[in-house]
C-alpha cells in the first residue's frame, strides 16, 4: 500500500485529489495533515516520516498584501524541506506549479522559487520530485474569486449577480479530474522532471459565459437540462450545478395537470440524451447509497411517499427532502454527494430516474457509501 500525504487537503485541488485517492483504499493509504503542523516540528517530522509520497499543494493563491503571497508560499516549503533533512526522508515529493511562473507576478514568482527549492533538495539527496507545471483549473466546489474566474462567474450567476468580463482573455484549462489522473499517474515515477501540463480546451472567458448564461437560463431557471455536446461541456455543467445552494433549490415541483380523467405531469425536458428508468420501492425500503464523479441524475417522485437524503462526500452534514405523489417534484444529484431514497409511506413508491449516460459494467461511475 502507497502511503500518500497531501498538504493542502482542504483547497480545491486537495480536496479532489483525497476524495479520488479513498476511492482505491486498498492501493493508497491517506496520511492525515493539518496546516498547523507546518509550525509543529514533531507533528511535521512525524507526518513525513509516515510518507511514501507527499504532493505538496498548500499555499496562497491570492492576498490583499502580494508580498504574503511569496513569503507564505516559501516559508511552507521550507518548512517541509527541513523536515526532509531532518529525518532524511528519500521518498517522493510532487509540487503543482503553475503557468503564471512565466508571468513575472508574485504568485508566479513564489512557485517558481518552491520549485527551484525542492529540486534543489532532491538532487542533494538523491530524492524524487517531480514539479508539476498546470494551465488554469476549472471543476465543482472551486472558490469563488479565487481559484479561477469560472468559479466566480458561476457563484455570481446561482445568486442571480451581473458577472462582468475584465479582459476577454483565451484561457488553457484543464478540468480538475483531468489534473487529479496525472498527478496520481506520477506517482512511484523514477525520474526527476519537471512536467508541463497540456491545457484539454482553449476558450475565451466570453465564449466560457455564454454557456454558463445557458445553463443558467435552462436548467437553473427552467430545470431543463441543456445540450451537453462535448465532454467539455458536461464537465462545466457539473462545476456549475455544485454552485447551489441544497437546503434552498431542491426539491422543485412539477406543474401537475389535472382534470376529469386524472392529471399529467412533464417529468423532464432534454437537449440531450441518456436513460429513463422506473422503479418501485416497498415500504421501508431505500435504494442508493452510492455517489457519481461525472453523471447528472435526476430523481421524480410520482406516487407514494419518500425521503431523498444527500451528503457531500468527506462531510457530516444531510440534506433531507420530502417528496409525495400527491405533489410531483424532483431533486438532481450533484456529483460526489453520496445520495438515497426511502420510501416513507403506507404504499409502494414510484419514481421516475434520468441519467444522462447508459449503464456501463466496465466503467460504472457509482461508488457505495451510506448517506
């Protein structure tokens, strides 16, 4: 078993990184940190000396003060190196740098140097680092106004904000799952390289907009689910659905029409493809349980009565939604919220699933884990 420590387990990249890795616990064992640790000689010794490979991503991005953002950025890998010498660790150390070292800024500059620092060490020590040079990082949970400008206009457009383009620039993206793939692709690598990155699409921050506006206008106003035409495109939406807010969206109710006969309930409206699934559940019973990385999913009660639960996965809390028949509505599940359905009621329950891709034995994408 590969014992591998994250600092920066907590940011964007970390977070994603910790939560892919737990998926294959019988290959990788996760060495808990904590940032205070890097003040903490015996805690920051100890942590080290558990590690077979330590991905260094703890940092600042952005500061009101730029002269912080270098400072901090060196000062923790120093302190890690330090750690190295002390206990004369000689396993693998993997830094994400960034593209903006080219830049001449202070956030650039910062990496560049933490760069330089560790490959300094490795050689001396007859280590392994691999510096990991990375264009801008887009997915689901990035913080807004500070991982990357689709984070912000997303965040801006779920709370009904103007965004506003500065510079209409063309941007190198990667998505976050794209990033994750490689770095673990790195691991137990035997050479000291730097790797530069290769972008997975190239748009200019209108064209990026304009398709947020769309999923904004369709799906989040409307609970159409848009044209996904590209992978690219389904990756987006992802990002952009883990920008709701669960305790105020979901459940949403259908329009019911009902007359002499009965009534008639549109239960979804697509601009692309995938799965329609029905499903009866008997008292008592709950379906699910599992999480998805990159499907979209909708859940639609039409007859009985259930309770729907999500939890975002690494987290306690539960979102509760109560759904009846007697009042169609539906909840979408957004990508690694852990999610299940219960029938609460007297009689047997009805619901209705869309899934936006066909079941794949080979390449599943559903993870079991109890809400």
């Amino acid at each position: 078993m590969i014992k591998v420590g994250v600092t920066g387990s907590n940011g964007f990249i970390g977070w994603h990184l910790c939560r892919t890795l737990e998926l294959d616990n019988n290959k990788f064992q996760l060495i808990q940190f904590k940032r205070d640790w890097f003040n903490e000689i015996t805690n920051i010794d100890t942590f080290v000396s558990k590690c077979d490979i330590i991905v260094h991503l703890a940092g600042l991005n952005r500061h009101s003060e730029e002269s912080a953002i270098y400072s901090t950025n060196v000062r923790l890998a120093e302190r890690l190196v330090e750690s190295f010498k002390r206990i004369g660790f000689r396993g693998q150390v993997i830094f994400s740098s960034s593209t903006q070292e080219d830049r001449n800024n202070t956030f650039g500059n910062s990496k560049r140097a933490v760069r330089e620092l560790f490959s300094s060490w490795a050689n001396l020590s007859g280590a392994k680092f691999n510096g990991v040079i990375i264009p801008n990082v887009y997915g689901a949970f990035g913080v807004p106004f500070y991982n990357s400008v689709i984070s912000t206009f997303c965040h801006q457009l779920v709370n009904n904000e103007t965004p506003k383009i500065e510079i209409d620039a063309s941007l190198n993206l990667i998505y976050i799952d794209d990033l994750v793939k490689t770095l673990i692709e790195l691991f137990d690598t035997e050479s000291n390289y730097n790797i530069f990155i290769e972008h997975t699409d190239k748009l200019k921050v209108s064209e990026l907009l304009a398709l947020l506006v769309k999923f904004k206008n369709n799906y989040f106003e409307n609970g159409q689910i848009p044209s996904l035409n590209n992978r690219f495109e389904i990756n987006l939406f992802n990002t952009f659905r883990s920008y709701f807010s669960l305790k105020n969206h979901f459940p949403i109710k259908y329009k019911n029409n009902t007359d002499e006969r009965g009534n008639f309930v549109e239960i979804i409206r697509l601009e692309t493809g995938g799965q329609i699934s029905f499903s009866t559940t008997k008292k008592q019973i709950t379906r699910g349980n599992h999480y998805h990385t990159r499907k979209i999913e909708r859940f639609s009660v039409i007859k009985g009565k259930a309770l729907i639960q999500l939890r975002k996965i690494g987290t306690t809390e539960v979102f509760d939604y109560y759904l009846s028949g007697e009042e169609p509505a539906y909840v979408d599940m957004p990508i690694w919220y852990t999610h299940n359905i219960k029938n609460i009621g007297e009689e047997e329950l009805f619901t209705m699933f869309w899934i936006n891709e066909f079941y794949d034995h080979n390449d599943p994408d559903t993870y079991f884990e109890k809400v």
